[in-house]
C-alpha cells in the first residue's frame, strides 16, 4: 500500500487531512521553484504553489494601456482535498478507478454546466477582470498586484465553466503526482476530422511497463437510450516505452486513437461518435488502439 492508498483508506478525516497536508508540503518542497510552464512545453512532475501556467487562450485587451500577462500562478491546492473528498464518497479506493474518476472529479470541480461552459464565458471573465484591474491600477499599483496575485491563480477556475483543456491537464499532473506516478504535462497538439487545436493533455508511467495518455478534458462518455449520460470516465490510451519516451525527450510524438462514447441501445452498451483523434508534440507517427482498462 502506498502513500496515497493510505491517505484514502484512512477514516479519521482530521488525519487525513494532516495526511495530505504533509504529502503536498513534500511534493512542493521537491519541485522546481517559480517556474513559468508555457505553450509548447513538457513539465516532469510536481507543479508547485511558487510555479505559474501559461493561460490556453490568450486574450487581447485592446481597451487596457497595455496587456495582462497570459499567465496565472498555481498557488491553490484545494483541489487535492476535494479530489481524496470525492473519492470517498463516491467509495472509490481502488487506483484504476481513482484514475478514471479524475475527468468526472475535475467537470464537476470547474462547474462544468452551470454557466453555458464555452470559450465566451472564458474570454468575458478574462475580460470583465482585465477592466476591473486597469480601473484599479489607476489608483494604486499596490492594490493593483494584491488583486492581480488574487484573481490570477487557478482557484479562479473552480465554479466558474471557463477551463479548459491547461487547466485539466495541469491538475490531473498534480493529481496524478500527489498519486505517485511518474507524469508529465504536456502543451501540444490535438485534432479530429473536424478540428484541429493547440491542446493540454498528460502522460503517466503508471507500472515499470506501463505507460498512458491521459487526457480528462475529453471524457469517455455513456449515454442512455434517451441521451442522458448516465457515466464518465477519464480518456486514457495505453502507450509503448518507445512512444513515452520520444514525447518527454523532445523526440517527437504523434500518435492516432480510435475513439468512441457509449450509449445503452436495445438494452446492451453500444459504441457510438466513432472518432480518430490525434495528439501530437512534433512529427513522428504511430497508431493505437483505445484501451481504458488497467490503468493500474
């Protein structure tokens, strides 16, 4: 039993606070300090409370004298505490599982349906802040950075149905890292037959001979014969050595996933919205197949 099973299974919830409270003091001790995670990167590990997160849309303000910096810190971890939260009420003590009910955890975090959640709620929140500071900074450049250091964190995202795939990616690293497992953030590429955009997704070494795509920004969803969802699951592809290496290397990686969701037809749970999608860093080609099953 590792760190983290121990922290689920442990039943005095003031313990396992102080459990969780110890392994983030740890893990933020061991990671690397004031960091700036852009476009385009690979980040190994941790990302601690000193560390900031390039924004996955960056806003022109044409009405501010000059722009916002396109960033936001990383110094909120109360997502921890509600992940480890939610898994035990939803009695979750299995890894595998604990795994898949990231993308679920996370949708449910940012207020995923509250508001509309589309790229416009995004972009007028951004926008709304970037007003309110300019306003403020005509006052007082203290009270400026105070409010700046306060509206820029990731907490920003929690309830409000305007994260996207940085955000996802970026907590499930930590997730994933607070877990144990060897993961890393990577800033790359996604595309379908119908789209094709910059993307946030992770890779993890679950095992000494496992290695995974994670991407809990697009769920595998089941429907029911009405169209309801009735289940999600984090999307995840198991990966070859060669393929996880080439990505965090600087390499390259390209690979292609068939994809589908789920739907109850006929009484029986059917592929539906089959799909290739592909995720990439730098040009080099391979294909699998989707497999979400023993992560772990």
């Amino acid at each position: 039993m590792n760190e983290f099973e121990e922290i689920l299974k442990e039943q005095n919830n003031e313990k396992k606070k102080n459990m969780i409270e110890q392994r983030l003091i740890i893990l933020n001790s061991q990671a690397e300090q004031n960091k700036e995670i852009g476009v385009n990167t690979t980040h190994q590990g941790f990302i601690s409370s000193t560390d900031s997160l390039e924004f996955s849309s960056v806003f022109i303000m044409s009405n501010l004298d000059e722009p916002l910096p396109s960033k936001y810190t990383m110094k909120s971890q109360d997502y921890i505490y509600e992940y480890i939260n939610y898994l035990n009420k939803n009695n979750i003590t299995d890894i595998n599982k604990a795994i898949l009910a990231i993308s679920p955890f996370l949708k449910k975090y940012f207020g995923v349906g509250k508001n509309g959640n589309n790229k416009n709620n995004r972009e007028v929140a951004f926008d709304n802040m970037g007003m309110q500071l300019s306003e403020i900074r005509q006052t007082s450049e203290q009270l400026y950075q105070e409010y700046y250091n306060k509206w820029f964190d990731i907490a920003i995202f929690k309830d409000n149905s305007i994260a996207e795939c940085t955000e996802y990616a970026a907590l499930t690293q930590n997730i994933l890292t607070f877990m144990g497992f060897n993961s890393y953030y990577i800033s790359g590429y996604f595309s379908t037959k119908n789209t094709e955009e910059a993307h946030a997704f992770n890779l993890v070494q679950t095992t000494k001979e496992k290695y995974f795509l994670i991407d809990s920004a697009n769920p595998t969803t089941i429907f029911d014969e009405k169209g309801n969802i009735i289940a999600a699951r984090t999307q995840s592809c198991i990966i070859s050595e060669e393929q996880f290496k080439d990505a965090i290397s600087g390499e390259g990686f390209e690979i292609e996933l068939n994809v589908c969701n789920y739907q109850k037809i006929n009484g029986t749970i059917q592929p539906i919205d089959k799909d290739i999608w592909k995720y990439q860093t730098k040009k080099k080609i391979y294909k699998e197949e989707k497999n979400i099953n023993n992560i772990y």
